[in-house]
C-alpha cells in the first residue's frame, strides 16, 4: 500500500480535483431519473430515497464541514441540498402517492437530522468530530446500499428499476477517484470507507445491467 502511495504522490493534486469535479458531477446525475419521470409522466419504478438521502446526508455533511470550518466541502455540500431539493420538486410534482413515497421517509430524514444535530451540541467537543464523522459515513454507506435491501425482490421480479442507475454509475467513479486519493494520503478510514463504497456500487451496477428496468407503462 506505502508503495503505491508513492508512485501515485506526484499525481495527488491531479487526483484529487478530479475527485472533486466527478463528485459535484454526480449531483446532476438525478437529473437524467428527472428526465425519465417527465418522459413517463409518473414516479413509478423510480425511488424517492436518492433525492431525499441526497438531502439529509448532505445536511448531515454540510454540519461536518462547517465543524472542520472547510470552505470547500461547505460548498460541495450545499449544492448536494439545493439539487436534491429541486430533485424532489419535481418528484413530488409527478408522484401519486406522495404519503408512502414522499412524506413518510421525508418525516424520517428530519427527524434524524434533528437528533443528530442535537447530539453535535451536547457532546463532549474533544470528541464530537470524530464520533459523528463514523455516524455519517455509516448513514452515507446505508443510503448508498440501500437498494440492497430489496435485492430478493430484484432477483425475484428480474426488474432492478429501484436501483437508481446514472447515480450508481457515478458513485462508481466517485469511490474510485477518492479510493485513489485516500491510499495517496495513506488514510486507512478513508480508504476502508471508500472500498466499501465501490463494492456496493458494483453491486448494484451488475443487478442493474443482469435485470434492466422494466417499461412500467407497458405492463399497466
């Protein structure tokens, strides 16, 4: 590991906006699952979870990165909370059963935000940053492999249309760009957080090329 790290060090600028320019790509990603939901006129086989994770991690994130005072990952995460809100907008405009799809898990993410920024004030400082670091990276891990959790119905029905495709794509190349960045830094949490990340996401992609969405309209 030490000696890939420096054979890629000179690379590590190189790398690392990279990183950054594919992640803040991936926000637009659910703008291709908008498209979809216009040309069917219904949210039906597309999942809401993406855009509403998108939120609450992001909110999640963005206190993070103002508890690390990083000016760029404040960025990066405010636009995820802006795109993933106009996401949902547009959701919500196309859904049909907005209290299953919409509100019920929507009611969910805010109150976990709620109790998780409530933790962020009355834990102990010398340790609140790095505690609720692992709690987000777990939320994020959960939001990414969440599919998952249907993967008996996937392989029963054949259709793997709850699987967010262009997100999952681009998540893929996210988690291998910052795999990249983290062995040249040598940070092992980073790295095991990204291996992680790859695995689910590749995965998915394999559901989703084995068992591709079905035409919803066609079948009703």
């Amino acid at each position: 590991m030490e000696s890939l790290s420096n054979l890629l060090q000179p690379h590590k600028e190189l790398v690392g906006t990279v990183a950054g320019i594919v992640t803040i790509a991936q926000f637009f990603s659910g703008a291709v699952m908008c498209k979809d939901i216009y040309k069917s006129k219904s949210t039906v086989g597309t999942p809401s979870m993406p855009f509403i994770g998108g939120i609450v991690i992001g909110t999640l994130m963005l206190k993070y990165s103002i508890m690390l005072a990083d000016k760029a990952t404040i960025v990066v995460n405010l636009a995820a909370i802006i795109l993933n809100a106009l996401y949902l907008s547009f959701y919500y405009a196309y859904s049909e059963n907005r209290p299953v799809e919409i509100y019920k898990p929507l009611s969910y993410g805010v109150a976990l935000v709620a109790v998780l920024l409530a933790y962020t004030s009355w834990e102990d400082p010398t340790v609140v940053e790095y505690r609720y670091s692992i709690i987000t990276t777990v939320l994020l891990l959960l939001l990414i492999g969440s599919p998952l959790f249907q993967v008996s119905d996937i392989v029963k029905t054949k259709d793997a249309s709850c699987i967010p495709f262009p997100i999952t794509f681009m998540g893929t190349i996210c988690s291998s760009l910052w795999l990249l960045y983290a062995i040249i830094l040598l940070n092992h949490f980073m790295i095991l957080q990204n291996v992680v990340g790859l695995v689910l996401s590749v995965i998915q992609l394999v559901l989703c090329f084995k068992y591709p969405k079905r035409d919803h309209q066609k079948q009703s």
